[in-house]
C-alpha cells in the first residue's frame, strides 16, 4: 500500500515556512509524504480552492484572511490552532514612550519632525498592508508627509534594522510572531480605534477530501500540535537569521514538545 501524499500550501513568508515545516515534519512521522507549495497569500487560497493543494499553513482567521477563506470555508476542515498572531505598529523601543504611545502621536509636530515618513511594508496582500494603508488614511498621517510602501519581507525588515542602526526614529507595520522581535525590542503602538483588527488564529487547514487520506494517528498529531507565538518567532530567527532550513529549525523544535 501507497503512503498518502499531502500537498502543503505555504503563505510565502518566512514564519510561514517556519510554522510549515513543524506540520510538514508531524505528517512525515506518521508516514505521510509531503510536497510544499509556496504562494503569496491569496494566491494561496486560490490554489487551495483549485485542488491544486491539500493544506494551508496557515490562514489567520478572522481579521487577516477571513474573506480569502469564505468561498471555501465549507470544503475545508479547521484541523489546529498554531498560534495567536496579530498586527502592528511599532517602534524601535528607544523612541520615548511619553513622546510616542498611540498612532495617533505620530501626527505630534515634535514627533512628525523626527520620523522616517516612509513607512515600509510587505506585499498588498497581506493584512497588516490592508490594515496599513486604512490607518494611513484615518490619521490622514499623509498630511504630515507620512507614505504606506509596499514591498518584500526583506526591504520591510531592512529599512526598520537601517533605521536601528542609525538610531532614526521609524515606524515599523509589523506582525508577532516575527523574527525581529527575537533580536530588537520593539514597543507596539496603541490602536484605539481598533484597525490592526486584535489578535486571530492561526489556523490549519485542510480540504475534507484530503483530510479522509489520512491516518488517524496522523490527523490527531496535527490536531495536537500547538506552536505558540515566541517559539514561532525563534523558528522564524533561526531560519531567517541563523541560516538554519525550516525542516532543521523544525526537527529542533519538535522533540521537545
């Protein structure tokens, strides 16, 4: 008999990855065979919609990927919740507090006078540019020269260390877990108004046609496995920092649970 084959779908960035391989590496021990596919995030979705893939690591639910889930929400099974991630404004923490507490300061004569304007984010897709782009406007913080930019992980998390390393006052639209945290303390903004949307769920999915293909000591593996946010951010440090392969990081991270 044939082991069973899963077709992972990955959101394409590197937490992702990191959070993937712990899933990829449960599946393998209960002799299922795992192909990865990486895709930005609704492109994911839209792979998984196709059949063109079994699993999702992973959609989080509600606030940033609710609406690519709802076409699909029927044909799908919630198998795990991994970790309890949100998004963010923040700060390098040696931007006083008393200067910079909420969002709203950033439009304070005394601090649009020292911030970078560009405020350097990820690919559109994503929530926390979604979420970015409605606080820009909200604020109207492009009346004091401030400008949402969409970009790749990497100009993201270069422009905030640049900025760190010369000691600029920046804000960073950021997310937890992500590897930044592990190295740099960074003070979140408060958000009153509630448009980074709180915290979701980051949920495995999977598609009940695929979820009947597996062994059932492999589905209550997965339906155990649970991350949490820091260990997810250390998976993300040493693979996007330490050099270490998600399936390295992962099988590091796995005998200890």
């Amino acid at each position: 008999m044939n082991a069973p084959r899963l077709t992972l779908i990955t959101i394409d960035l590197s937490f992702h990855a990191a959070s993937a391989a712990a899933v990829a590496a449960v599946l393998e021990r209960h002799g299922v065979a795992v192909e990865e596919r990486r895709a930005p995030h609704e492109r994911a979705f839209e792979l998984l919609a196709a059949g063109q893939g079994d699993m999702l690591c992973s959609a989080w639910l509600p606030g940033s990927h609710g609406a690519y889930l709802a076409p699909i929400e029927d044909e799908v099974e919630k198998l795990a919740v991994l970790y309890s991630p949100y998004a963010l404004w923040g700060v390098p923490d040696y931007v006083p507090a008393e200067a910079v507490a909420e969002i709203a300061d950033l439009k304070k004569p005394e601090v649009s006078a020292r911030m970078i304007k560009k405020i350097q984010g990820i690919n559109p897709g994503a929530g926390i540019s979604r979420f970015s782009r409605e606080i820009v406007s909200r604020y109207r913080l492009d009346e004091d020269g401030y400008h949402f930019e969409n970009g790749s992980l990497e100009d993201c998390v270069s422009a905030f260390e640049q900025a760190v390393a010369r000691r600029d006052w920046t804000v960073v639209p950021l997310w937890q877990p992500q590897f930044l945290h592990w190295r740099h303390r960074i003070r979140e903004l408060a958000d009153p108004e509630n448009l980074l949307r709180g915290p979701d769920q980051a949920t495995l999915l999977i598609r009940k046609d695929a979820l009947a293909r597996l062994p059932p000591a492999a589905v209550n593996g997965l339906r155990a496995l649970r991350l949490g946010n820091r260990a997810v951010a250390w998976l993300d440090h040493l693979i996007s920092r330490e050099g270490m392969t998600p399936d390295a990081a992962a099988r590091q991270w796995l005998p200890s649970i």
